[in-house]
C-alpha cells in the first residue's frame, strides 16, 4: 500500500529515500527566535505607560490581595499554541537533496467559569506538511499544493486511518549560508501556520462577543506576530482592536535585548526585581511590525530563593497599544498595576514535579497546554502515515 512520500515523490518527479523519521523535539534543535533583532531602550519617547514619573520597581502585593478578597479574577480565557515537528524523509529535486517535514499544530483555548470548573472554549487542529518550493514545477503554488493534498487525502492508507492532511506548506529552496539547515526553514514555516491559528482563535472569541474589560484573554508567549505589513491601515486597526482584552505573557525571554536610555543593559536590575513587583513599563516596535506599538514590562511572581536561577520566576508580560490615546501616551498604569495583580494571584497553584517551566508558569496555561497536547495523534500511529 503506498504511503504518502511515496505518492509525493511520483506526482511532483522527485526521488524519496525511505530516510528515518523521527520527531524534532528529540533531538537538540536552535530555537526559533522572531525578536532578535528587537533592541528595546527605555527613554522619555519610549515610555510604555502614563505614570512618567516611575523610575523603580512598583509593588502589587496590596492589590493582589485587595483583588483576591473583593474582586473576580480578570483572567477568565487561556489560549495557547502548541506543535509538534517531524523529519519524514528526504527527496531529491534537481541534484539536490531536500528534507520533507511534517508537523501536527493544536491551538486551544480554555475558560474558567469558576476556581474549580475549567472548560474547553474551541481546539483548532491542524495536520501539514512542508515540502521545498522547487516540489512545484508551474509555480502555481495555491493551486499545486491544495490539489496535492486532496488527492493525498484519497490514498488509501490515510482514508483507512481516518486522518487527513489539512495544509501543505513549502520552504524556501535556494542554496543555502553557512549554517542553516532546510529542516529549520521548514520547522519555521510551521511556526508561522501555527501562529495564525492562533490569530483565527482571537477572533473567534472577539466576534463570539467573549472579551470584554471584565473578561481577558491570557495568552501563552508573545503578541508579535509576523507580516502585518501586509495589511491596510484599516484592516491593521481592526486587527488591533481584536487584542483590546489581550495580553501576552512570556515564560522565556532574552532580557539581553532590553536597554535602559543610556544602552546600558537591564538584566541585572530585572533579575534583582523584588517578590511581586513589576519594572516600570516601556514600549517598543519591531522590524517585523513598525506600525504597531507593544508596551511591555517585567513582573516576579516567585521568591528568588526558590528558583535555581536569575530569572525563573519572572515575567515579561505585553500588550498592543491600540486607541490613539494609548499610542500617544502609552498604556495606563492603572491597568497595567491591575493585569499584574491578577497576574500574581494566577502563581498558584503550581505545576512544579510535571514541568521543568514551573517557576514561570501559571497554572491555567498550563492545563491549556495540557488539553491541547492530549489531543496529538501518537507519534507511531502519525509518522506510519509516510
């Protein structure tokens, strides 16, 4: 019975091997970093937030509590992505030998109706593979690979099996510098796939009418997203008014990148930031998205003492300045000061014993994380595909 690699290399004239698959996250692979260009410096012009005249950390510890007793907790959505990456084979095209990639995304998201009653809110599931550019011989690309994968999805094999490849997907095929691998281009591409899913979920809920000031959405990692310099003006201001009840908040972060006003490095004092307080925010643009601005800051949720290194237990937490009040004057404190008190008081219960993370971890993202990670195929029965 044929098998998907088999009916690929026959339909696009390529040559497979019959290479050993295997998943990604098994090996040691680089990290896929998108801000690594960002370079953040805190400066009267880049000032994140309206209170100017902050300067040292600020303590949330009265707030927490004050919330904890009288108030709901802010935070009632939790959204995170998730994939899981594969090397399936290799194939030959022009004399040159290319790695086909496949990858299985899940995007979730989960609502607290009440401390003891955490739910399902949508599952975005997404099977793909990645091929080179060079696998399409009439450069037609929409139409090749949408047409590839129906006629994949009538094999035999993936008709029995009940499963169906939702994307096809292709990296770039030029030759390539010192140091890069095809395999991280084509991991790359799903990580950007995955990253609209996660796009496709915000607005779901914003369109269900779900956010609003009393009901945020926490979502797992950053806010910048790639490519929006595609976008109209007008569609870019609908874009960010969807991320009006939205914050992100990272568990690893570079904090090399962040510079004070004279380009003195920051990791110190954000490394020394004393239990439930947060740094003073500031905002910042990117290569990727000059036209939006983030105000972001950092926040210790965990004692110093009981972590094993400098910035296990902190933050960096970011939001999309979106009314041309916050651009021009950046996010208010009070705000700000809120989001991080529901923040602190998300630190328990923790995961620690089932996640090496679990000092930068909260809870409810965790269990998220968890829903969408039980709804994988196995990698036996999901590799056996190829």
């Amino acid at each position: 019975m044929p098998k998907i690699i088999d009916y690929i290399a026959d339909k696009t004239g390529g040559v497979n091997y019959g290479t050993y698959k295997y998943s990604f996250e098994g090996v040691e692979v680089p990290s896929i970093v998108y801000d690594d260009n960002q370079e953040i410096a805190i400066s009267r012009k880049q000032i994140g937030e309206t209170d100017r005249g902050l300067k040292e950390p600020k303590s949330l510890v009265d707030k927490a509590n004050t919330i904890k007793k009288q108030d709901e907790p802010l935070f009632k959505y939790f959204l995170d992505g998730s994939r899981r990456t594969y090397k399936v084979d290799d194939i030959a095209y022009n004399d040159r030998i290319y790695p086909i990639v496949a990858g299985q995304i899940g995007v979730g998201c989960c609502a607290r109706k009440s401390p003891p009653h955490f739910e399902k809110v949508s599952l975005l599931k997404q099977n793909v593979l990645v091929l080179p550019d060079c696998a399409d011989k009439d450069g037609r690309e929409d139409y090749f690979y949408n047409n590839l994968r129906k006629k994949i999805n009538d094999i035999d094999i993936v008709k029995k099996r009940g499963i169906k490849i939702d994307k096809i997907l292709s990296y770039p095929d030029k030759a390539l510098n010192e140091g890069e691998k095809y395999e991280h281009k084509g991991i790359a591409k799903i990580q950007d796939e995955m990253i609209e899913k996660e796009k496709e979920l915000v607005i779901q809920l914003v369109e269900q009418g779900k956010l609003n000031f009393n009901d945020y959405l926490l979502k797992d990692g950053s806010l910048e997203y790639k490519d929006v310099k595609k976008y109209s003006d007008r569609e870019l201001s609908k874009i960010k008014s969807n991320y009006r009840c939205v914050v992100g908040v990272s568990k690893i972060f570079n904090p090399e990148l962040c510079k004070d006003k004279n380009k003195k490095n920051i990791a110190k004092r954000i490394a020394e930031l004393p239990l439930y307080h947060r740094t003073p925010a500031f905002r910042y643009t990117n290569e990727r998205a000059t036209n939006v601005e983030f105000s972001i800051w950092y926040l210790r949720i965990r004692h110093i003492q009981k972590t094993i290194g400098p910035f296990d237990g902190i933050l960096k937490v970011e939001k999309i300045l979106v009314s041309e009040d916050e651009q021009k004057n950046g996010l208010a404190s009070g705000e700000i000061d809120l989001i991080s008190a529901n923040l602190i008081n998300e630190r328990c219960p923790t995961c620690y014993g089932h996640d090496s993370r679990w000092a930068n971890h909260l809870y409810p993202v965790y269990l998220t994380e968890r829903f969408i990670k039980s709804n994988y195929l196995s990698e036996p029965l999901f590799l056996n595909l190829f």
